[in-house]
C-alpha cells in the first residue's frame, strides 16, 4: 500500500533534486571545462570568451609536449614514491598511535590526548620547521616530504575512536591465548577496521598527491621535485619553455595556455582513477571513526 505525499513533500523532494543537480553542474563544470580546453586549438581558445561546453577544434599537440618534458615524467615517478611510501608510513605510524591511545589502562591517557589535541589547534611556526628538518638533515631528500607529516592528528583521533569501538572481549581472548600487542594489532584490531584505514589511505594519499609545499621549502634539486611543483611551475610562474622549444612552428602564448590545461589534467586523472575504488569504504569508515570518543 502506497502512502499518499502531500504536496509540501514533493515540493521538498523536487527542490532537493534541483538543488543537487546544480551542486553536481557546479562541481563538474570546472573538470569539463579543463578538459575541453586541453584539447582545443591553441588560437580559438585566446580568442574564445566565456564558458567552454565544447572543445574548440581538437588537437592533441599539448599533451604531447606534456609528455615530452623530462620533468613530468620525473615528476611522476617522484610522486607515486611519496604517495605510496609516504601512505605506507603515515598508516603504519597512525595505527600504532591510535592502538597505544586506546588502550583503557594507558598512564596518563588523558593528558596525552589534551597533547595530541593542542597541535591541531597551535603550531610553531615554519621557521622552526625548517630548523627542525635541517637539524635532522633531511633537506635536498625525499624523506623531507614523507618523514616530518607521518601523522595526521585527525587521522589519529579518527583511527584511535575506531580501535576503540572494538569490543574488550576480542582482545581478552587473544591475550588469553597468548597474543601480545603486536600479534593483537596486526591480526585482529587492523583487520576489523579495515573500512576506516581504506578512508585513511585515501585521506593520506590525496594529500601526499597533491603536496607541494614542503617540496618547495625543503628540496632544492629539481630532480626530487614531485609532478605537482612542476605543475606550479607551469601554472603560476608560466615556465613551459621546456615544452614548447622543441615545437618552432607554434606561438608560444597560445600553446601555453592549452599546455596548463594538459598539464592539469595529466595531474588530475590518476588519483580521480583511483578515488572510486576506495569509495565504498569512506561512508562506513567516517561512520565508525565518528561513533565514540
């Protein structure tokens, strides 16, 4: 039996569709757009005004210079070692920090967390940062990028509030079998929050991807940059010399308008690849890590 809706629920329903399809237009234009420009024709998109739903012609000649540039490429391959090793240590470090923190009879627990805490709310600054790093002597390497950001102390009290929603009686059982803290972590309170370390990995990865700026304070030699410093490059300091002296036949202007937009979408894709695989999770993940504190 269908239950009849009165007329101010549907107009509630239809307004919350409306409102959400411009949400979604709002939000996609801009990849569109982006998208478009990179493969129109360098002189109708200098002369083109307004949005672009269409591409202007189709070429392929920015990309091409994209990938003809060793910095890119060496760019990437920097980039996937601080995503995939820099991932692989901010996990390894937050759930060893999120298990110690959510262990019940922790001395000083407390005052521990109100710690922890009060570095999201104060810092010291970048001067003493860098003093820090340099001290450590990870400047000009690439542990300057993976090494000083391990833990997110979000993603900690995230991590911590999950482990703790782990029912006590698991763990009794496994420390009556013999189980020590590592086997404890490792083969049980890890596996069980499988959801929120996916949401973890993606937190972590995206940032990693998309990190620019300890690069640029701590790394000096070009051949360490990550694809995102060389698409600052592009983007704000307008250097695509490299890309466009092997091309004389084309203005330079206007080639280096549609390069930008390539360069922004080669850096774009492969984490929008990789977003949805881990998108199942996200939803249960926040969920679990938002329940107790």
């Amino acid at each position: 039996m269908s239950i009849k809706r009165s007329v101010g629920e549907r107009i509630f329903d239809t307004f919350n569709v409306v409102f959400m399809i411009f949400l979604m237009a709002i939000t996609l234009y801009p990849f569109i757009h982006v998208a478009f420009a990179s493969i129109s024709l360098p002189s109708k998109l200098m002369s083109h005004r307004g949005p672009i739903l269409l591409p202007l012609g189709v070429t392929i000649n920015a990309y091409k210079l994209v990938f003809r540039d060793p910095m890119i490429l060496i760019g990437y391959e920097n980039t996937l070692f601080y995503v995939i090793v820099g991932t692989a240590l901010n996990i390894l470090m937050t759930c060893l920090g999120a298990y110690v923190l959510s262990r019940r009879g922790l001395y000083l627990q407390k005052v521990l967390m109100v710690l922890i805490v009060f570095t999201m709310y104060f810092g010291g600054g970048l001067i003493p940062f860098y003093l820090i790093v340099k001290a450590l002597k990870l400047t000009n390497t690439r542990w300057s990028v993976i090494v000083p950001t391990a833990i997110s102390t979000w993603n900690l009290i995230i991590m911590r509030t999950a482990f703790m929603g782990i029912p006590d009686s698991i763990e009794e059982s496994a420390k009556i079998d013999g189980a020590q803290d590592f086997t404890i972590l490792f083969r049980i309170i890890i596996p069980l929050s499988i959801p929120t370390i996916a949401v973890m990995i993606l937190f972590y990865g995206v940032g990693h991807w998309n990190a620019w700026f300890n690069a640029m304070i701590f790394i000096r030699k070009r051949e360490l940059y990550p694809l995102q410093l060389r698409l600052r490059e592009i983007l704000i300091m307008n250097d695509t010399s490299n890309m466009l002296t092997e091309v004389a036949d084309i203005d330079e202007e206007p080639v280096g308008e549609t390069v930008k937009y390539a360069t922004i979408m080669v850096s774009t894709i492969p984490i929008l690849l990789v977003y949805p695989s881990l998108q199942k999770y996200f939803v249960d993940g926040i969920m679990i890590g938002a329940l107790k504190g």
